[in-house]
C-alpha cells in the first residue's frame, strides 16, 4: 500500500467510485492518523447504487457530503475539502467557501481550497481565512504556470504536485 512506503496525502472525492473510495481509504488507514486526507464537494456518489448524482453545491448539500466523507474515511475532522466543480461560476463560489469556513470552524475539516485550472477562480479567493490548497491540472502540457503565480503570490494556497501542501502546521511535500 502507498502508505507503507511513505506516501501520507491521499486525494479522494465524494464521486469517485461513488463514494466507495473513500470506504475503501478509510479502512485503510484506520488509525494512522499522520495521513492526510483531501476530499472534495460538488460532484456526490452512493456507495450502494454505485450512482452520481447531478452537480450540487449548496450548503445543505456540502454538509451532507462532508458529513458523510467523514463517516466513509472514519475521520472526525477532513485535513481538507476542495470545491471539486471546476467551472463553478466565480460570483456564486463565495457561498461555497462560506459554508466550507463554518465546516473549518466546527471541526469537521482542517482547510479548504479548489480545484481549478482558473487562475481568476483562485485570485478571487485565496486570500480567505482557511484556503489553504489548490489542485489543477499540472503536467508537461499544462504547466498552470499563472496558477502558480496566484498561489505563491497568496501563500496560503499550495499546488499539488509543485510545491506541496501545508497540513496541521507543516509542510508536505
């Protein structure tokens, strides 16, 4: 397991596998509470009809799936909660980040950011309390260079896969 061999920041959502990946990273680190878990909301699965439901991102539906990642992964509190809707319109993505704040504020995640290839989608709200992370679509074709740039700029938001995440006080790399 990746586990066993040094890996400690696992990247999950609520959609994959309808849900069945996050029941099958939870009993697989049951316990090993230095790992890292991200999640993300707005795309939702059921584990046992194996179906995706339709894109939702209000605050009832971000509660729900939160709640129920963490029951999933077994965790009290997500290290984590990305805004997995890509394209979701910059004006209503203030609601999102509000609820993920008051998530932050209860307990049930450490943090929370994007995933988006949309460097105005970032700029816009990096600088919250809480945002910690962005995830996009980086590799030799799309190097997310003016990505990069907001998040360095804001140093509160880390690139997966570039310059690593901060977690509970340190960095992960």
């Amino acid at each position: 397991m990746a586990y066993d061999i040094g890996a400690r920041v696992f990247d999950r959502a609520a959609a994959y596998g309808a849900g069945n990946a996050e029941l099958i990273l939870g009993r697989a680190l049951k316990g090993k509470d230095e790992a890292v878990i991200v999640t993300k909301v707005g795309y939702f699965g059921d584990p046992e009809t194996r179906k995706i439901a339709p894109e939702d991102a209000s605050a009832a539906a971000i509660r729900t799936s939160i709640d129920n990642s963490r029951q999933r992964l077994q965790r009290d509190c997500i290290d984590v909660a990305l805004l997995h809707i890509n394209e979701y319109p910059i004006e209503r993505a203030g609601e999102v980040f509000d609820t993920l704040g008051l998530l932050r504020q209860e307990g049930k995640i450490g943090g929370f950011g994007w995933s988006t290839d949309h460097r105005e989608r970032l700029a816009a709200y990096a600088p919250r309390e809480g945002f910690v992370a962005v995830e996009s679509d980086f590799n030799v074709f799309t190097p997310a260079n003016q990505l990069m740039a907001v998040a360095a700029c804001e140093d509160a938001a880390a690139h997966f896969g570039k310059t690593g995440i901060r977690v509970r006080g340190r960095s992960i790399t």
